[in-house]
C-alpha cells in the first residue's frame, strides 16, 4: 500500500481527462511515483552528502532528477 493519498493521484489523472478512475489505477499510479520519489531522494542525498550537509535541498532535488 502506498503513503501517497489516492485522492490527489485521482484528481491528477481526471485533469489528464479520464471520466472515472478504478482503484486499481490509483494504486499502480501511486505505487510508481513513491518509487520514483524514492529513487530522486536517495540521488539528492547523495549530492548533500558530497556537498558535505546533512540537510537536503531543493537544488540537491533538481541536481538529482537531472542525473537520474
């Protein structure tokens, strides 16, 4: 099960223009951008880390969707 709410993934793919949305859909959907989210934190931690902070940044996010 996923931590991101089924709602705003439901409404996001409404607004890309599907009429209804099964909850399969929401999940898979859900699923895929935590695994993504995933994958951009681990990188941006990395890039803090090499920087030498412990704190990460919205450019250690940009830094990191831009290597992945």
């Amino acid at each position: 099960m996923s931590e991101i709410p089924k709602a705003p993934i439901a409404r996001i793919i409404k607004e890309s223009g599907a009429e209804r949305v099964s909850e399969d859909a929401k999940e898979e959907l859900a699923a895929y951008l935590e695994e993504v989210a995933r994958d951009v934190a681990k990188e941006a931690n990395k890039v803090a880390k090499v920087a030498k902070r412990k704190t990460v940044k919205a450019d250690d996010i940009k830094l990191a969707i831009k290597n992945l």
